[in-house]
C-alpha cells in the first residue's frame, strides 16, 4: 500500500506507523461524567468498514503527523493532509468536518 504524505508525496506504507482513528475527539477531563466518556474514548471504538479517516506517522521520512482518508475494504486512499491542517478543519468546521463521505 502507498500512502500520500502532503510533504514528502506518495510513498511507501513501510515508512509509516499506524496511530488509529482520526475521528474521535478527547473528551474534556473537567467536563460532568468525564470518567464514561474516557472509558468510552479509549476502550469503545468503531471498525468501520469503507471510507475511514486515519492518523498514521511518517517515521520513514518527514516525522509529521498526517491524515490518511483510507477504504478499509480495499485500501484505496483517497488523499492525506497534515494533522495539524486537519484539527484547524476540525475547529473550524465543527462537526460538519468530520462527515465520513459517501462509498
């Protein structure tokens, strides 16, 4: 499998660590029933299967944190950007950010 680093380009999956998914959000540790929502952060996680958004680490190469829009079922991918760019999206667009696009 390649994956598409946005500062190095395409490269190979053998440069990269797998981190998981970029779509759930730290729950606040001061908010009420903070202690569910980190069980729930941490140990209750979807397996999607189809278009899923990932963090993935590129060890190999530039060491940036990016985001790998990824098919769990056939590894097609369809892009990547940095993480940083993707939290900005994130803040900006709020929950409308993370809508997983149709397969």
């Amino acid at each position: 499998m390649r994956l598409p680093c946005p500062l190095c380009g395409e490269r190979d999956s053998g440069e990269f660590v797998y981190r998981g998914d970029a779509t759930v959000v730290r729950p606040d540790p001061g908010a009420p029933g903070a202690r569910g929502a980190f069980h729930e952060f941490v140990h209750l996680r979807d397996n999607p299967a189809g278009w899923h958004k990932e963090h993935w680490y590129h060890e190999g190469g530039c060491r940036s944190w990016i985001v790998v829009e990824r098919n769990t079922l056939t590894h097609e991918v369809r892009g990547a950007v940095t993480a940083a760019a993707h939290t900005l999206a994130r803040s900006a667009g709020g929950a409308k950010a993370e809508q997983e696009p149709e397969a």
